[in-house]
C-alpha cells in the first residue's frame, strides 16, 4: 500500500513536470511567433499579402516556408466577429528554419505617402523641367594630370585636349552640390524660382510686375491696395489695376511715361539714353544737337538751314561770309574791324578815319598805294615816296620832286635836282 502511494506521488510529480514544460514551449512560442501588430488579421487579403510580403523582405523566407505555418481552424472561428486572432491563441504547427532558429519580427514602420500642397507641387515640377546648365569645354590634358610623367591621350578633338564638364555661362555651382549647375538672377529672384539666368518664374499666389518683380496677389495681399470682400485687388489713390493678370496695382502717369516706366503716382524713371525733361517726360539724349532736334539717344536731326558738319548742325549761308562768319542761314557775322555793307552784301573793312593814298583793310588799318609810305605820325595817311630823296625841295608825288623857292630843278629827268639860283 506505502509502495502504491509512492508511485502515484512520483507519477503526479512527472505530470506537473510535464504540464510545466509544455506551458514554456507554448509560452516561447507566442511570443517570438506573434504578428508585428500584435495580432494577426485573418479576414482579407491586404494583411496576409503585407505580413507575407513583410516576412519576404526582412528575412528572406520563401513561399515554401511560409506553406509551413498553418492556422488552427478552431482559433479563426474563435475570433469571433471581430476578424482577429489573439496573440495568446496563435500556435503555429512547425518552426521555420532560420539559420537554426527563429528570431521575432520588427514591427516595420508604416508608410505614409508624403502630401505637398500646391507650392510644392510647382516647385518640384518647375525644377525638374529646367535646364542642367551644364556645358562642356576642352582644355589641355596635361593640366588634368597630377604627376607630370603621366601621359594619357585626351578626349578631345586631338590627343592633346580633354572635355570637361563646366557652367554654362549665367549659371554657377550649387554650393552643397558640386556637380549641380544653377541660373543667376541679379535680383535673387524673390517669391519665384530662377529657372534661367536672370529669368524667374513666380510660385503660386504671387504674379510678375512690369518690373521683373513677383509680388503677391489676393487673397495673400496686394501690392499697392487692399485685398476687397470678394479677394479681389483695391488700389490705393494714385494707382490702378494692372489691365493684363488684373491681380495687382500700379502706379499711373499722366499723360504717360514714354521712353521710361512709371514707378509712382505721376513721377517717371526714365530709360538708358533719356532724361527727364522739365513737364515730366522723357526725352533722349544727345551730346550736340544745337540747331536741331534730338529724336532718339544720340541722333540728332538738323532744323532747315542747318547742315550736320562733324556731328554738329551748322547754318548754311548762300554767299560765302568773306571777313566773317556764317552764324545763320544766309546771316552772316562781320570779324572784328568790319561791317556789313547792305548794298554789297558783304563785311567791308572799316575805318574810323579814312586812309588817304591809301586803302582800309580793316580796323582802321590802311595799306598804302604804290609809290606812297605810311606816315609815321598819322597811321591813315600815305605820304609820296621819292626813292632819291629831294634835297632842297619836297617829295609831291611818288619819285616827283617840288623845288623851294630859290632854287630850281637842273639835271636828267629822274635824277633832278633843286640848285640855288
């Protein structure tokens, strides 16, 4: 009877020993063979095909293992009407062999596809449809070459010259990204994306002024005004709807701003070779166009009577000014020691006193006829001149000579002379 109690105390011990060993293995199981979620969706193909395609790319299993596993019938009817199965009753019927043993799977992390709003939109398609900016040039292979005794044939139009890759010009290097070439745009293109050298393209909610400049539009703002009830634009006094987009306000001139663009109410900036003139416009410039009219930047068209001579319009005179010049058409302006003389229509020289044996010549200089000298006192009288002098008379005409009383002329004609009586 004692050997009867013992055996049927050390059969109860072997049982609890077993029943304790075969909760682990269903314990270690559970846990290092749970879906990534926690629990396993059975209804549906969405979740069978993730958690296949999940096994696939994390580890490698093929079809054939996951055919290994298998569901017991009786826990996918004890879900109940929720359509998943608990963790606790999850037993798979064989181990899949992983490099001989199974390791728990990583939750992967969900993926949610990225939204961009309109902005993104259009920045990412307008800069994919720009140009690379990338161009190609041929230098020297040699000054490729780190070590001089390095010789390589170049891929150039001859052996000597190599391709490279450079900018094109207007573009520069993308500071982070080396071999990215970007457009310049002197203004830094604000509100807009540079898509060529100086040539931007306005990201939406914001359009391109006269100007160059993208500015933003209703119902962000409005350049000039006030965004109405409606998101439309209000211009402000001075200013007016700009007639094309509509979406902006800019500043009016009156009566225009030709040759130049108006940059506020009634004040003009005025084009390369234009200036400001005094009612406000623009009008070219000309470095000379006296005489004339300046109708574009540096042409100048001659009034009638005028003719361009040397870049200059100068009169035109018929006659030809003598003693003078041509300040006019046909007017002519006398040198100094002349005047006009109406009947001649020409500068005559003129004296104050008149030159007797003599000519005027101009500003009361007189040239003396032939056989006459200049007195040296009277600067307007020519006396005679006697080449052989007239001792004992007077000099009355050019080589003639008058003798004094008492004496009287003797000798060859010529060569006269006065002899006392």
């Amino acid at each position: 009877m004692r050997s009867s109690s013992c055996q049927l105390v050390t059969l109860g011990v072997l049982l609890a020993i077993c029943s304790l060993g075969q909760g682990q293995f269903k314990t270690a199981g559970i846990k290092t063979r749970q879906p990534p979620s926690g629990n396993l969706q059975l209804a549906g193909n969405s979740s069978e095909s993730g958690w296949r395609s999940y096994n696939q790319s994390s580890y490698g299993w093929s079809t054939q293992n996951q055919s290994n596993y298998a569901w017991n019938q009786q826990n996918h009817v004890e879900q109940g009407s929720a359509g998943f199965v608990r963790a606790e009753v999850f037993q798979p019927v064989t181990l899949p062999p992983l490099y001989g043993h199974y390791v728990q799977p990583v939750t992967p992390p969900a993926h949610r596809v990225q939204v961009l709003d309109e902005t993104a939109l259009f920045i990412n398609k307008t800069r994919s449809a720009m140009a690379s900016g990338v161009c190609y040039k041929e230098v020297p292979t040699a000054s490729l070459l780190r070590n001089s005794r390095d010789q390589f044939v170049g891929n150039g139009t001859t052996p000597d010259m190599s391709r490279i890759q450079v900018c094109c010009d207007g573009y520069e290097r993308n500071p982070h990204i080396y071999r990215r070439c970007e457009p310049i745009c002197a203004d830094d293109c604000r509100n807009g994306i540079c898509t060529a050298p100086n040539t931007c393209v306005c990201i939406p909610g914001h359009v391109r002024t006269a100007e160059g400049k993208c500015i933003s539009t209703c119902p962000l703002g409005c350049g000039n005004g006030v965004c109405d009830e409606r998101n439309e634009c209000k211009c402000r006094e001075g200013y007016s709807l700009e007639p094309e987009t509509r979406k902006y306000c800019q500043p009016e001139c009156k009566p225009g701003c030709s040759f130049g663009r108006c940059v506020a109410p009634n004040k003009c900036a005025c084009l390369d070779g234009y200036r400001l003139a005094a009612d406000g416009s623009c009008e070219p410039v000309c470095d000379s166009c006296e005489n004339g009219k300046c109708t574009a930047p540096g042409h100048c068209n001659c009034n009638a009577g005028y003719l361009k001579l040397q870049g200059r319009c100068e009169p035109i005179c018929s006659i030809p000014c003598k003693n003078g010049r041509c300040i006019g058409p046909d007017i002519c302006e006398c040198a100094s020691g002349f005047e006009w003389d109406r009947k001649s229509a020409e500068c005559l020289p003129k004296c104050d006193l008149p030159c007797l044996n003599g000519v005027c010549v101009g500003n009361n200089q007189c040239d003396c006829k032939t056989g006459y000298v200049r007195d040296e006192h009277q600067r307007n009288i020519c006396q005679p001149h006697c080449p052989q002098g007239c001792q004992n008379g007077y000099c009355s005409a050019p080589n003639f000579c008058i003798c004094r009383p008492g004496f009287i002329k003797s000798g060859i004609k010529g060569r006269q002379t006065c002899q006392a009586v």
